[in-house]
C-alpha cells in the first residue's frame, strides 16, 4: 500500500513508462522497498506491460520455499548508525508487546542464535525491537533493526498470539530514513494494517477527510494521536488520512498514510467542460477510478468532471494497442469548490492498457478558473517534448516564461493549447484572456531524470531534508 507517486517511482524506475492500472497499483504497493519473500499466500496479480524491449514489471510476492537471506556486506555487522537515524534506533519499542520482556528477550535470542539467517549482528547490544504487537488483519509483527553502519530492519510475522519462534521472516529494508512504514493487505479486500512511527520526543498528529477548496488549496484538521505512533486496520481507514511529526513548529516529518484503495461511486460525465476537446468515455472513466482509488473520494458531495479530453494517438512499438485511443483529464470536484485531478492515458486495445504521467495530477480549485500545464502520458519508453496547456476557458493565449523572459507563446481554443517545449523544463505558464490581461498563472517543472515523483495531491514533508 503506497502513495500513486510512490508507484508511479517503482514503474518509472524500469520502463520510464507511468502506469496507474489497478492491477499494477495494486501490485506494487504491497512490495514498495521491502524485499518479500513469504510463506503465506496473498493474493496478488502481476501487471505486465512490455514495450519493444522495455517491460514496466510489477512483480508478484514469491510464495513458498521459506524465507530468504538479506544480503550481508560491509556495514551490517558492526559500525556506527548516521545521525539521522540513530535517534530512531534509540526509541523504546512500540506495540502491544512492548512491555513484554520476555518475548522481546525470546525474539532477541532467536535472532543472535543464528544472525546470518536475519543478516543482524549476533551481539545483542546491537539489536533494537522497534516494534512489537499484534496488529489488524490477526497477525503479529516484530520490526527489528541493527544498529551498524548500514542499518537494516527485519519484518517477522505470524498469526495473533504466535510465540517468537513461530514467527517468520517477511522482508527487510535498508534504514536511510527516521521513519517506518509497515503496511500490508491481507487476501480479502479490506484487510490489513498501516503503520508508521519515527523516533520519540516528536509529537504525532493525524489528520483525515481534506477539504479541497475553490482557491486551489488544501484545508487540513489536525488532532494529537496519543499511542504516538500510527496503527490503523484498512477496512476502516478514513479518507486522505495524514499523520505529522513534529515538535513545536518543526516537522520532522508529515505524509500519507495509505488506504486500500477505494471503488467509485457515481457516473462521469464524458463531455469535457466548456467544450475543451472531444469526449473521451473510456479514459474519463479510468481517471475517475484512479482518483477514487488513490484517494477515497465518495459520496454525494463528489462529482467527476472533464477538464479536457481528446483523441490519443498511441505508438506501441510492438503494435499492440497502436492506433487511436483517448486521454483525459478529470477532476473529482468536492463540496468545498476544489479538488484533486489526474491525466489518463488509454491505448487501442480492445482491453486498454493504461498510463498517466505524474505532472498530469494535482489539485485545483474552481474548473473555471483552473490552468493545468503537463507532459503528456506515453507507451514508448521515450516521452514526448509536448507540453499540454488546459487553462481557463476564457484563455486566448498563454506565455512560457523563465524568469522575466518569454521563452515561447501560442494561441489557446477554450483555453487549451500545446506547445513544444525540450525537457527538463522549468518554467512558469502565464494565461492572457482577450484583453491582455493574466488571468492563470502556474509553475511547471519536469520530474527529475532518476528521481521519485512526488507525491502530485499532497506531497509528503521531510524536515531533514
């Protein structure tokens, strides 16, 4: 379970292709950087998409055969921790068991009686139950780190109420950051748990439900959450829940905490508002559920509008799906005036394949008065120089500007236009109505070339960067 950013990262990280099918969120979320090798079945499906001799691969948890190594190497045995993570490897446990000596004690012994099965040190005192306790989803969890110069934590589970020597190792991860994240679903929809904790000394605050708002911005409530770590069970996680860490008025750290996913509810309109392109059914309706899906929006205060929508000419190099698709831009549009969008892509299959690109999301506030400026989706492993311009309908022209310079201008229909523009690209997008006068204005930046997208809805805040 992860932010649409995160998976977007995971796929792009192997084809430079972005692909938000349910399947491969649903895929990829579930391994987001913990190496897996389970006992337990889950039930998980493979999305694959290869283009020429580039595949964007969401592999499947590997059942069977038991656990795995973690890999050793210098800095796993012995060493000192950086200072950004020490004082999470200094934290007393959290959990239901931490107060449990013993069984902290029996999984400590476990782990020092044959250390090259976990790739932890042997000494003890090298060793920290960051977590311990049974979680949603009738399991139990122990995370457990060294504390060397290249600190990893271990993830071991069982059933609820299973005894430290029949709990299995899950996965492990490189500990570069002073956050953990835990999270897992189980093999019925609405099962499993969310948790995530930092070091102690910060306050932690939840916060759930946005508020979108006509002005483009985003209105959060925040309450203290007392057990000063996040656990939540996923069947019943509330929308767009945040957790934040901090102390005082420095935040260590604030993020999403993720969701299982959510199904729409209500219909989408395919005729794009104000009549900017032509209707685009089967991409609008992949978009709505995108947007359901990432972030919960249901009800009857949500309605899914079209920003814009057209014809898409897709280029497969292998041929599948080449021909003449759609895209489009949706917009799930809430009770407070505002609200999150996303681009999608769909291909020409009789089952399209489908693909967004991350500068084709984000949150906008009146349809009206919105300017959204994005690389387009692409099947190719290459991605094209256009950048898409939608902005007001009003619009009649738009500047591309770096600074007080203008670097390129082009006429806008309904407010929508496209220019050619090389990346990486870091510009500004300025609309003019037909008097001259600026009437949108918005930064663009192209994702950086080996880098994370972030999060397009509400990017996470890391105070130690």
């Amino acid at each position: 379970m992860t932010r649409l950013a995160e998976t977007l990262d995971e796929i792009a990280d192997q084809a430079k292709v972005y692909d938000v099918t349910d399947r491969s969120l649903r895929g990829a979320r579930r391994r987001r950087r913990l190496r897996f090798v389970m006992k337990t079945a889950f039930s998980v499906t493979a999305a694959v998409c290869v283009i020429g001799v580039v595949a964007a691969l969401v592999r499947p948890l590997t059942f069977g055969g038991g656990p795995g190594t973690p890999e050793g190497g210098p800095g796993r045995l012995d060493g000192e921790p950086a200072a950004l993570v020490r004082p999470l490897l200094d934290t007393p446990a959290r959990g239901s068991l931490a107060g449990d000596k013993a069984y902290l004690e029996d999984v400590l012994g476990r782990i020092a009686g044959d250390p090259e099965r976990y790739g932890l040190p042997g000494d003890r005192a090298r060793l920290r139950v960051l977590f311990a306790g049974d979680v949603p989803g009738k399991r139990r969890l122990v995370i457990v780190a060294g504390i060397t110069a290249r600190p990893r934590t271990i993830e071991l589970t069982g059933s609820r109420g299973a005894s430290a020597q029949r709990l299995d190792l899950t996965g492990w991860l490189d500990l570069e950051e002073p956050i953990v994240r835990s999270e897992w679903l189980g093999d019925r929809t609405g099962t499993g748990y969310a948790l995530v904790f930092g070091p102690a000394g910060y306050d932690v605050w939840v916060s759930e439900r946005p508020r979108y708002l006509a002005d483009g911005t985003v209105g959060r409530d925040w309450r203290p959450e007392p057990a000063g770590y996040v656990l939540r069970d996923v069947a019943g996680m509330p929308a767009g829940l945040r957790v934040r860490m901090s102390r005082g008025d420095d935040v260590l750290y604030e993020g999403q905490v993720a969701s299982a996913g959510t199904k729409r509810t209500g219909t989408v309109d395919p005729a794009p508002l104000y009549g900017r392109g032509r209707p685009a059914p089967r991409a609008a309706e992949s978009a709505a559920d995108a947007l359901a899906y990432r972030l919960g929006l249901t009800g009857p205060d949500v309605h899914y509008v079209v920003l814009w929508s057209d014809a898409f000419e897709v280029e497969e190099p292998n041929g599948i799906g080449t021909g003449m698709g759609q895209i489009a831009t949706v917009m799930a549009v809430t009770a407070d005036g505002g609200g999150p969008y996303i681009t999608i892509a769909t291909d020409a299959s009789p089952q399209p394949n489908t693909r967004n690109h991350p500068t084709g999301a984000g949150v906008a506030g009146d349809p009206a008065k919105a300017l959204i400026a994005m690389r387009l989706p692409h099947f190719t492993a290459e991605a094209s120089d256009a950048l898409q311009i939608v902005g007001p309908p009003a619009a009649k022209r738009a500047e591309i500007r770096q600074g007080d310079t203008v670097v390129m201008t082009t006429p806008l229909d309904n407010g929508v236009g496209r220019v050619e523009l090389p990346g990486p690209a870091d510009v500004t997008v300025r609309a003019y109505d037909e008097h001259g006068v600026v009437i949108a204005e918005r930064a663009f930046a192209d994702v950086v070339a080996g880098a994370a997208p972030a999060d397009p809805f509400e990017p996470e805040l890391k105070g130690w960067k």
